[in-house]
C-alpha cells in the first residue's frame, strides 16, 4: 500500500472511533452516515444531532485529487500540477452551555512534484471558562506533543493563538490549542509526523468524552442558552471568514454540505451586545485574548 492510501486508510478508522465513542457518551443519538462521491474524490460525512449531550456535531473524513485550480494557487500557494489530499475534520456543539465547542483537523497533502506535508490541531471554544478544564485540555495536548518533540507545543500553541483570532472583533475564538500546517513529510519524517497525527485523532474523543460526561447533565438558564447563542454567532464568523478549511473545500469544488456542517444549529446577534459587569459572561470575555498560558493559570 502506498504512504497515502496507509495514511487516508488510518484517518479513516480515527473518523469510525470517535462516532463509536461519542455515540456512546451521548446515549440517545446516532450519527448518521452519507458516504459521497464526486468527480474530486469520495468521502463520508457523519452528523449526530438532537443528542441528550450534543445538540449538533459532525466527524468528516474525504479522499480527494485532481488538478490545482487558479482559485486554490491564490488561497494556498500550491501552483504544482496536481494534488492528492486526505483528512478528518470534526466539530461539537453541546446541547448544555456550560460545555465547549471543541473543533479537530488532521490532513495530509501530496503535490505531482513529490513535495508532501500533514497539518491540523484542536482547539476549544468555551461558552463560559471553567479554569481546571482549559489547564488540563492544554496539558493532554502538551503531553501529545512532547511524546514526539519538546518543543512542538509552545510552537503549535502559539500558532493556535494567531490562527484561531477574529480579527474584526479583536478576540480570539477560544482558549485555542495547538495548530500545525505544511509539517513538510520526507522520507526521514513523514512516519513521525503520521504518528503524531494519528495520535491527536485519538485524543480528540477521549478529551470531549471526559467533557460531556462532567457537563452534560448540568442544570442551566435561559439566560446562559442565550449567551450560548451570541458565542456560536462567533463561532460562525471565524468559520466563514478566515477558517482556511472551509475556504479550501469551497475553493475545490468539494461537497457544500459536509463543507458547512461546522455551522451550529442555531446563533444570534444582537446589536451592541455586551455582558453584564462582573458576570461570568463578562469573565470569560476577558480571557478571550491571545498569549495566556493556560498551563499555569
């Protein structure tokens, strides 16, 4: 088997683990299952919603190529001939808005010209900051990191911070996490950094399990289901202005529908909105910035 089927093969079965366990967690939903098929390549799409846990989530997995199109050079910088391009992409939307949104990404890309790389990250999107949870989601995600190389955390972690910032509102998405890109894949590298990916895949449902399982029952207000509103309306303007995934799956003519399932189910904007003084809203407004070092908060 040649490195990219092995490669689209394994995120495969990184997609088929998380649905298992997150079904599981959830207890009352299951995700749905649209393999798809277009002249780009194939995929599967799984979307769970209406949980008792989740309210909408989806676990993508494609396998693409085809030629580099004029769109796609001025959106990446890829120019060379052709490309082949595998990845999982995933993103939660609890039902209860004491829990995060949470958002992982694994690929890998190849070019005609030999050239190949793998990027990705996690990160998590708070409706409210619960300190001891941020602290230890960036601790598993430094633990990752360190089992491959010391100083891929406090590199990708900062990437994470720059890449994850609205940078119309002045505010970073989340308490972000790590963010990898073109991680250049040659013969002495690429096992290594397929390992890493592979790992980070693995950890994503495990960390969210842990997650609904301490939330998910929590009683809650309708004023914090409509905070939860105003933060997903942020959520959806990272996503349709600067998420380069999205712009790479419109760009390659990929499919629209698992392209935009990222999207929340529902969100709000009011004009002017701000939180009250001295709410917890207001609290985690004011850790919404980059540079913090969750480790030692």
């Amino acid at each position: 088997m040649d490195r990219f089927h092995r490669i689209a093969d394994a995120f495969a079965q990184v997609q088929k683990q998380a649905c298992l366990l997150l079904e599981t967690i959830d207890g009352a939903a299951f995700f749905s299952n649209d393999a798809w098929q277009k002249e780009i390549g194939t995929g599967i799409t799984r979307v769970i919603a209406h949980g008792s846990k989740i309210e909408k989530g989806a676990i993508n997995f494609s396998k693409v190529s085809g030629p580099v199109t004029p769109s796609m050079e001025a959106t990446t910088g890829i120019s060379e001939g052709t490309f082949s391009a595998t990845g999982v992409s995933s993103i939660f939307h609890p039902k209860n808005p004491l829990a995060p949104i949470i958002h992982m990404n694994i690929r890998y890309f190849e070019l005609s010209n030999g050239k190949a790389w793998f990027g990705g990250g996690i990160d998590l999107t708070p409706h409210y900051i619960d300190l001891d949870e941020v602290r230890n989601f960036h601790q598993e995600l430094k633990r990752v990191c360190d089992t491959f190389d010391a100083s891929w955390y406090p590199d990708f972690k900062q990437q994470a911070d720059n890449y994850f910032f609205i940078q119309h509102r002045n505010e970073s998405r989340g308490v972000g996490g790590i963010f990898y890109d073109h991680l250049m894949a040659d013969e002495r590298s690429w096992e290594k950094l397929f390992d890493f990916s592979v790992d980070l895949g693995t950890l994503y449902p495990e960390l969210y399990a842990g997650i609904l399982i301490k939330k998910g029952n929590l009683p809650y207000s309708p004023g914090q289901l409509l905070w939860q509103k105003h933060r997903r309306s942020r959520y959806v303007e990272f996503n349709l202005m600067y998420d380069r995934g999205t712009q790479f799956g419109l760009q390659s003519n990929g499919n629209v529908e698992s392209i935009l399932v990222s999207m929340p189910p529902d969100a709000q904007w009011s004009y002017n909105y701000s939180p009250e003084p001295g709410s917890e809203e207001e609290k985690t407004m004011n850790f919404l910035k980059k540079g913090i070092n969750w480790l030692e908060i």
